[in-house]
C-alpha cells in the first residue's frame, strides 16, 4: 500500500494492542467479520463526508465498519482523516505533513502535496506531527480504511479548540482541494456517559442535526443537549469541533443528502455496563447532484423533446426574434443540471455554446443555449433562418464539474475539462478527443491556447485549476 522511503517518518501503532489487537491475522480477521455483517445502503450520488467512532473495536467495530462498508472497494484514493485531539489543548489545527503511520496491518502513506496544499501559516493551519502520536482517534479509522480500500493516501489532522476563523479557514482549504476521489472522515463518538435509556434520546438528538447538513442546527441541538441536565453526560459528542468542520465542507461542497447508516451504544453490547454508556453512530454525507443530472441518463422521449426545444426556439428566434416560453412535459427535463447546444452543418461546426449553471431546469437551460449557440459563438457569424435547414443540433446534459489535482487523470473521450488561471477560462466536451483523434496531451494544450487563450502548457502548471466532468450526449436523426 506504501512504498516505503528511508528517510520518510514512521508514526507507530500507538493503540494496538490496546483499542484493538497487536496481531495482524486477528485484527484483520475482526474487521473483515463486522464489514461482512455490514449492509451497503442504497444511496444516491457520491459519499463525500463520513462520520464514524473510534471507541475500542469490540464497543464502536461494528458501527464503524457499517461506515466503512459504504465505501469498500471503491476509488477513493486521497482520505481527509479529522478528528478532535483527546490528549492536548490547542487552538491550531495540527497536520501530519509527511511519512508513514503504521498499523498491524502495514503501513500507509501521508498525501504529503495534500497536505503541503492544505496548509497554511497565516490561517493557523500548521505542520505538528507531534500531537497525533499518542491519539487513537485516526488510528482508529485507518485499520478500518485499510481493509475497505486498496490504494490510498491520508492527510491526518487533529483540532482542539479552533476559533470560528480557523474552522472557516480549514473548511475552505479541504473543500478547494476535494475531488471525486476524495473522502473526508469525521472521527466522533456520541453522547460520554449518561445512562443506556437517556443515552439513545441524546444521540439521535444529535444525529439528526447532524443529518439536517446545517451548522447552525447542529450547533443549536449540540448546547440544547449539554444543558438537558442528563445524569453524567459530559459531552454529547467528543469531536464537536471535527463535526462543525465537516458540516462547513459540506455547505461548500453542496453535499445534499445525509443518512444515518448505524447507531448503538455500548449499552447495548453484552460486556455493556447500561448505566454508564457511550454512544456510537456512522453516518453519511452524499453530493446526490451528479445521480440528479445524469445518473440517470434522459430517455428517449426525454431526449426527443428536447431537441424539438431546442429547434422550435431557434425557428422562432430567427423567424420573429421571439422567445417562446418553454414547457415541458418530461419529469427528467425539469431536472436542475447544465447543458451545451452543438450546431453542426454539413458535419462542420457551426456555433456551441453552454453553461454548468445548475440553478435551472434543463428545458430553460435548453434553449436559452441553443440561441447562444446560434448567435453569440464569437468564431462564427449568426446563424440565419435559411441555413437552419440544413443545421443539426447536439446537446450534451452535464454533470457538475469536479476539481482535479493531477492532469493525468483525465480520461480521455469521457470526461470533458475545464482550465481556469487568472480569470481566463475554456471548456472542451468529451466528445472533442474522440472527433479530433488528439492524445491525452494535445487535447489539454489545444484547450489552454484555442479555448483558454492560455499557453499550451498550462494544464501543467500548479496555479491553473483543472475541471472534469461528463455528459450525456444526443442529437437530431
């Protein structure tokens, strides 16, 4: 899973033995059981945030590894570990910059260019290895993550108790530097202590603010329990700080739709002491968006009726300079996604404009890009009522565009890509490698210097921000 460097740090087990067992056939064998127990829950869109415990194995395991199931097999290869510190108080977030942590059951290395990313001196966003190396609250998770994935990277960071700023400020940093192979961990356990019955109505308090996705209501419901006056509650949720963190990344990455996947405490175990109990929850946070857009492909009547948008409203702008209102019929074309409108002649472009905007329903989107297409394509001149005739039209359904860190994991003739640096900007659709035939590195120069007006080399360079997405692509027969 790592490839070890001489001269990289090693942060050793410093639980095992303890929170879980030292010997790596019987962990891996304790793990493997409680993810065969578990349930992949049928969700929709991409699992971008999960909340998890990190109790010893034998209380949260189960719980934790319903989490983890959600996630096992899958791409995710750069995972955000965050958690609230349980041995020192501080008011930085501390970051594990580089190395190897180690488990029973090998070693994982730290995203160190995630980490170089993420932090930041003038923001409180500091390098500090050393307050991870006695904590369990991420070593914890790893063990877990190491046996649902197969590849993968962490960026390991621990908070204490961070201003409004510096959350702010963290938050900001993960979801600019989130992509769809990343996956934030929240670690947390729930309500410390208060007897088994007011335990669960503490806890799903809780939990459900947290599935509400808003700070605010967390934040509320989080005070509203800790001055409920039940008997020896400490807190009702230990990584507080970690969770309000998460919910300001959801906020900016749009994540739309949270789930409980377990919950019980350790009342419930049958070691379980049900007068004094902690309570343990895993819960999910899905960007339900891209599944919206085109997870589900348009039918044919779909597509059919959106061509004939597209063409009515041409023939009507070009005819009388009028817009006609558009009106639908297809539940799928009042979904709320982006879209770009090729006009083809004789097989030659002749106009294709589009927007990502996903605050209106595609039969609006539709036409308003058609008549883009037909008149403001600055490489053409406008369209006239006589050659629409003989014009073909295209449309491309988008999914929202997701951020990249690497170049090269453009996959060619599937995703289309956006280049943003300095305010300059140029988009090419997947369907540009397949028709012109260019490799991997032509493509992208093509589009920094025809499309961005950028040199041709700037998808290598670190300031320009890169873009994928896809599309569902169709046209008129």
């Amino acid at each position: 899973m790592a490839v070890k460097n001489v001269n990289e740090p090693v942060r050793s087990a410093a639980v095992a033995g303890g929170f879980y067992p030292g010997n790596k056939e019987i962990l891996s064998d304790q793990i493997q059981e409680y993810l065969d127990q578990a349930e992949v829950l049928k969700t929709p869109g991409e699992l971008k945030i999960l909340f998890v415990p990190h109790a010893g194995l034998i209380y949260s395991g189960p719980v934790a590894a319903a989490g983890f199931k959600q996630i096992q097999g899958k791409n995710y290869t750069k995972i955000i570990l965050l958690g609230s510190s349980h041995h020192y108080h501080f008011n930085h977030a501390a970051v594990y910059l580089n190395g190897l942590w180690q488990t029973p059951l090998g070693e994982v290395k730290v995203d160190s260019v995630l980490t170089g990313k993420i932090i930041d001196d003038s923001q409180n966003i500091l390098a500090d290895e050393q307050k991870h190396n006695p904590d369990h609250v991420l070593e914890i998770e790893l063990i877990f993550l190491q046996k649902a994935l197969d590849n993968f990277q962490i960026v390991p960071i621990l908070v204490s108790n961070p201003s409004d700023q510096l959350i702010d400020s963290l938050a900001k940093k993960i979801a600019d530097n989130f992509d769809n192979q990343t996956l934030l961990v929240i670690s947390t356990d729930l309500s410390h202590y208060p007897p088994y019955e007011q335990a669960k109505v503490a806890d799903q308090q809780v939990i459900n603010s947290i599935l509400s996705g808003d700070l605010k209501t967390f934040e509320e419901k989080f005070k509203e329990v800790e001055n409920s006056n039940y008997p020896n509650l400490e807190t009702p949720a230990c990584g507080k700080q970690a969770i309000r963190i998460a919910l300001k990344v959801s906020a900016l990455l749009g994540v739309d739709h949270y789930q409980q996947i377990a919950y019980q405490n350790s009342g419930d175990l049958p070691q379980g002491d049900k007068s004094r109990v902690v309570g343990y929850a895993a819960i999910g946070g899905w960007d339900k968006t891209t599944e919206e857009a085109t997870g589900k492909p348009l039918n044919q009547t779909a597509q059919v009726e959106a061509l004939q948008i597209a063409r009515q409203t041409l023939e009507s702008y070009l005819k009388k300079e009028e817009v006609p209102l558009p009106q639908t019929a297809s539940p799928q074309l009042q979904t709320k996604a982006g879209a770009f409108v090729t006009l083809n002649k004789n097989k030659n472009l002749r106009g294709c404009i589009g927007s990502f905007e996903e605050n209106k329903p595609l039969y609006q989107v539709i036409p308003q890009m058609a008549i883009a297409a037909a008149s403001n394509d600055h490489r053409f001149p406008p369209v006239t009522l006589k050659e629409l005739g003989d014009i073909k039209i295209e449309i491309s359904v988008l999914t929202p565009k997701k951020k990249i860190d690497d170049w090269q994991k453009v996959k060619l003739g599937v995703d289309g890509v956006v280049i943003e640096k300095g305010g300059q900007s140029g988009t090419f659709l997947p369907q540009v490698a397949i028709e012109t035939n260019w490799d991997l590195e032509e493509f992208l120069s093509q589009l920094c210097a025809q499309k961005a007006g950028l040199p041709g080399n700037c998808y290598q360079d670190p300031e320009t921000n890169i873009y994928t997405f896809q599309a569902q692509v169709f046209e008129e027969k």
